[in-house]
C-alpha cells in the first residue's frame, strides 16, 4: 500500500518523473525546512528518500520526514549497504545527491575524503561514482568566509559539486528560497533540449511618463515572460530577461536579469544586447506602450488645470531585431482585446509577416481568467510556415508547448 504522502507527487509538474533524489540533512537549524523541500521535488514527480545525519536527527525528528516523503529515512548505515544501494554500482543508484543544509562539518568532512556519517558515506561514494551533486551551505556568516572553508568549497567545486550559493542576512548564511533550489534540482535532471542556447526575452509593461510622475502604462504583469524564462533556464538555455515594472518579482535564477521602465529603454537595452552578442531566440513577450506623449512635461501637474495630450507612436521592438540580427530566430507576442479567434489570427498572421518573424503567439486579453494579471492563458501559436497550435492552460504550462513547438523551428 502507497504511503499517503505519494499522492503529491506531480500536483506540481513531471519535470522529476522517474527521478530518484537523495535528500542528504545536516545539523543546520534551517533543517526544519528540509521537509519542505522534498515535499516541493515531490510535487514535480520525484521519489526522494531522506538521508540525516545522527546529529541532524537530534534537530529534528527522523518521523518527520517520514511522514513528508514516504520513505522510511536513513540514519545510520546498517546491514542494507545503503551508500552502495544508492550511490553505488547498483540498479537502485540515485539521479542526484541533495544536501540541502549543509554545515561547514561535513563541507569539510566530503571536500577531505572523510565519510564517518551517513550522510558523508553517501556523498562520498555519489562522488566517485559520478552522481550529480548539489549542496546548499549554511551557517554563521563569517565562517563562510574561514579560509578552510572557503577552500573545502572550492575542492567540492573542482569536483563537480554544485554549490547554491546562500542568502547572507543578519551575520548568518542562510539557506535559499524553497524555488531556487527545487529549480536547481530541475534544471540538473530535466531535458536539455535548449543546453546552451542563448535565448533574449522580454517581459512585463513599461511607462510612458507624461510629466514628472504620471505616466501610461497597461496591467501586464510580465508572468508569461517569467514563465518562458524559467522554463528556458530549466532546459539548459542561457537567459538574458529585459522586463519592465511590475508588482511581480522575475525570477532572478535564471541569469541575466535587466530592470528597465520606459519603452524606449527597453528597445535600447535589447538592441545593444543583440548587437554586442549573437542569440539564437529573441522572444519579445513584453507589453510594451504603444504611444508616447509628444512632449512630456518635467513638473507634476496641477489638478485644476484643464489638459491635453498629445501622443505619438513608439518606436517597434519587433521591426528591428532582424536588421540586427538576421540569424536569430524571432518569436513575438501579440495581443488583442475583444477580437474572435478568425480575426485574432489573422492580424497576428500579418504582424509576424510584417517584421519578418519565425513565430507569433496571439492572445485575447479582455476576459479576467486569461488576462494580463491571471495565471492562466489561452493562446493561438503560429509558425511562419503555416502550422498552428491552441493552448489553453497555466501560464507555466503555456510556456511549456510554446518552448516544445519554438524548439521545432
């Protein structure tokens, strides 16, 4: 009978199914949020069994992560030969070693060779077998900056290890958000259809300023373009995202990240970008504004005076990226308000020949369940050579199909 802690696995996504993943717990206090952790590989398909060292069982009650994955956690290593069982030459070997914490003790113990724990037996026997390695360090800030340490963690380097770095907050290293490190985890396990491949995306509105503090904008929240740039990342691709303001915080981890605000900023940003560097996809997702004032006055503006505005159009992002860059491959979005699928298709189909595109992704944003601030889209996807495809669906789960049919261009 199936433990019921199972029945998560995969309410997140598959991106880990089939997957086993050794989740290693040291003796930090950030162990309490271990549980955590295995439980978010879980929801996207992994099987993962807990590893705690004696000491980390003192932390916390080995129960505990019995109850969060379904399997029973190893303390000790006993008459199964767990370390050869799962990290060994066996049928049973793991995909990938988590440590996550990990104290400044066992960086040290594994970076020297020293497997006294089960948690070190495991890592060190993972290592020579060349298991996929990730550790997630955390302890007293100036520790980390101990030059033993510091040493340890580049001979952990130097052998493969991956270190997620940790957040430094009040004099203490602390241990990464729950996402970063599920992401990480994604990202070493998942397909490598995009490994390598440079990918420009924009994403989220951006200002027209009017006078010296209003401005036009739209209620574009960027999280589409978030979700393709995670995505991408989670593929191997190597991500620049240019996005504009917005309540929606992008995710940072997937490189390189550019904050700008106006349209015109956001066009010069991307330009220079594909001019100094060759990308293999420019995706503009991006809501960018439409019109500008014709003059912007450099005061605020006084309620009591009656006022006129004037606007220009913008510049188009779209029409220049193939003068620059005629090799990239390049997908635009587009989207309409109140317009029947017939019509919808028909001006995306013009847009995309109009700026010589590979690819356009066409959206009705009018109603609340798919507009701009939902987490749901539905969306045509057409291709220069005629082939279509409607995806209704989270916005993660868009960006999945829509990355499937980029990637079959």
């Amino acid at each position: 009978m199936s433990h019921i802690s199972k029945e998560i696995v995969g309410t997140l996504g598959y991106e880990l199914e089939g997957k086993v993943i050794i989740h290693c717990i040291t003796s930090s206090i950030s162990c309490f949020l271990a549980p955590q952790i295995s439980r978010k590989l879980m929801r996207h398909g992994a099987k993962v069994i807990p590893v705690m060292s004696p000491e980390a069982a003192k932390f916390i009650n080995p129960m505990i992560f019995e109850w969060a994955t379904g399997e029973k956690p190893i303390v000790l290593i006993e008459g199964q030969v767990e370390h050869v069982r799962y990290a060994g030459l066996s049928k049973e070997k793991a995909d990938l070693i988590l440590i996550a914490p990990i104290t400044a003790n066992s960086i040290s113990k594994i970076a020297t060779g020293i497997m006294d724990t089960s948690v070190t037996l495991i890592a060190g026997t993972a290592l020579g077998n060349k298991i996929p390695t990730i550790i997630v360090p955390t302890m007293h800030e100036v520790m980390m900056h101990n030059p033993a340490i510091k040493e340890n963690i580049q001979k952990l380097e130097q052998m493969g290890v991956q270190i997620i770095l940790p957040r430094v907050e009040e004099e203490k290293a602390k241990i990464p958000e729950i996402e970063e490190i599920v992401n990480v985890c994604i990202r070493e396990l998942y397909t490598e259809s995009l490994e390598n491949k440079k990918i420009l995306i924009t994403a989220g509105p951006t200002r027209a300023f009017i006078d010296g503090i209003r401005f036009i904008s739209n209620p574009s929240t960027g999280k589409m373009g978030y979700a393709i740039a995670l995505e991408a990342w989670r593929r191997g691709g190597r991500i620049k995202l240019v996005y504009g303001v917005s309540h929606v915080e992008p995710p940072y981890i997937v490189g390189d990240t550019v904050k700008t605000e106006s349209a015109e900023e956001m066009l010069e940003t991307v330009k220079k970008s594909i001019t100094e560097e060759s990308y293999d996809y420019v995706i503009l997702v991006g809501a960018m504004n439409d019109f500008e004032p014709e003059e912007k006055i450099d005061i605020k503006t006084t309620s009591s005076d009656k006022w006129e505005l004037k606007l220009k159009p913008t510049k188009k992002l779209a029409d220049i990226i193939k003068e620059i860059s005629p090799s990239s491959k390049l997908i635009l979005f587009k989207a309409e308000y109140k317009k029947p699928i017939e019509e919808l298709t028909k001006i995306a189909l013009e847009r995309m020949q109009s700026a010589k595109a590979d690819m356009i992704v066409a959206n009705d944003v009018s109603t609340k369940e798919f507009g701009f601030e939902s987490d749901s889209n539905s969306v045509i996807i057409i291709s220069s050579e005629g082939e279509q495809m409607l995806v209704e669906d989270t916005k993660l789960n868009v960006a999945k199909k829509f990355l499937d049919f980029m990637e079959l261009l």
